[in-house]
C-alpha cells in the first residue's frame, strides 16, 4: 500500500500523511499504481458532474468538470504542457530544447497550448450528451495516468543527469505497460462497451504517436513531456464520444 498512497499524494493534492521510510523508494515502486489513480480521479470527477448537471446546464457543468481535472493534480500536468510546448515548438536543436523547456517561465507556445487543450477538453465535454458522457468522463483522467506508464516503459529518459521523473524511470517494465493498456480496455468496455473499447484504442494510438514525436525531438522523454502526454491524452475520449454521437 505503501507505494500506492506515495504516487496518490505525488499525483493528486490529497493532503495524505507522508508514509514511514523511504520515500523515493515507495516512488520507484508506483508506476503500476498510475491507473488506479486515473481511475479514482475519474469516479471522482464524474460524480461531480452528475451531481452539477442537476444545477447548471449541461455546458456550464462541462466547464466546472474540466476545471475539477485540473484541480485534482494541482496543474502539475499542464505546467508540463506548457513546458513541453515552448521547448519543441521553438525550432531549436535537442539541447537547447531540453534547456527552454528547464525554463520555469512560460514562453507564446506554452500559453497557446495551454489554451487548445484546455478549450478542446471544455468544448468536447460540454457537447456530450449529458446522458452519455458519464463514460468519458470516467476516461479521461484514467488514459492520462496510463499515458504516463506507457512513456516510461517506452522512452529512455533524455536527460543524462535525470530529474524529477527518474524515480519512476528506474523500475518500470513491459508488464506494467500491459496492465495499464488492459485496465484502462476493460474499464472502457465495462462503462461503454464497444465505444469504450475505441476510447481506449484512440488513446492508446494517441499515447504512440506523443511518445514517437518526443523521441524524435529529444530522444526520450522528461517530466515535462510526462504532463504533456496525459494533458493530452486526456482530450482523446471525449472527442471519441463526441464523434460518436454525431454519427447516430
């Protein structure tokens, strides 16, 4: 339990109670544990959503839901995001990529990032039918963390003196990619069926694709580019769920 309740209080802002030992180690132990805090996130989340859909038109709840996934980490993921934005967009080599990016300030691609997925997730929630978003909802946060496992497995990590993702770089695995890209299939199927099933196959692709262009720009990944693939990984249920009901 003890690496689980580590990466819940890494992960979250739960003001959990630092646990007995040595926490780096408990750290190192985690990566399996990153779906079940997407999982929870997302029960979390589209519960408040449930509840805000019996107050607020349909649009309005879609703000506030979006605005709880972000809330939920305390930003952690989206100052990746902005990160990650200002070093790849900048049309510079890989190391004075990886040095904007280690830059604290925030950067004109980094706020236009920031602005699209945050836009896109509030767009594409609002436009699912309030009957059928719960699903997505319930996604979103759980392809996110699983986004983050897979690049771990992936990726080797860029930076030759590391840095704050290198505690969970040190023992992940090829089963722990497995058991993200398993839990976060059945739990789409088991809330959507086969739509479920595409929600996951998009993220799972979108998650190949992120991790394919990062290594392509700076030859494995850092903690920034962790935040930006669950940023956006994030948008990829909901826009599934989205094109779905303008099919029927």
């Amino acid at each position: 339990m003890k690496p689980f309740l580590a990466v819940l209080r890494f992960l979250t802002i739960l003001p959990l109670p630092a646990c007995k030992g040595d926490e780096k180690a408990h750290l190192s132990r985690s990566v399996p544990f990153f779906p079940l805090v997407g999982l929870l996130i997302g029960l979390a989340v589209a519960t408040v959503d449930s509840a805000l859909n019996h107050l607020f038109p349909p649009a309005l709840a879609g703000v506030f839901v979006v605005i709880a996934l972000i809330g939920a980490s305390g930003g952690l993921h989206l100052d990746g995001l902005a990160d990650t934005a200002d070093g790849f967009f900048s049309s510079r080599p890989r190391d004075r990529i990886l040095e904007i990016m280690r830059d604290s300030r925030t950067g004109p691609m980094g706020v236009v990032a920031l602005v699209c997925v945050i836009s896109m997730k509030i767009a594409a929630v609002a436009s699912i039918e309030v009957g059928r978003r719960w699903a997505a909802i319930l996604l979103m946060p759980l392809a996110g963390r699983c986004a983050l496992v897979v690049m771990l497995v992936l990726l080797p990590y860029a930076r030759r003196e590391g840095g704050l993702a290198t505690v969970f770089h040190q023992n992940r695995s090829m089963p722990h990619m497995a058991l993200a890209v398993a839990v976060l299939a059945t739990v789409g199927w088991l809330s959507a069926g086969t739509e479920g099933l595409v929600m996951a196959a998009v993220s799972f692709a979108g998650i190949l694709l992120f991790a394919a262009f990062t290594y392509a720009r700076i030859g494995g990944l850092t903690g920034d580019t962790l935040g930006a693939a669950c940023e956006i990984v994030e948008v990829l249920p909901a826009l599934v769920a989205v094109a779905a009901s303008q099919s029927i």
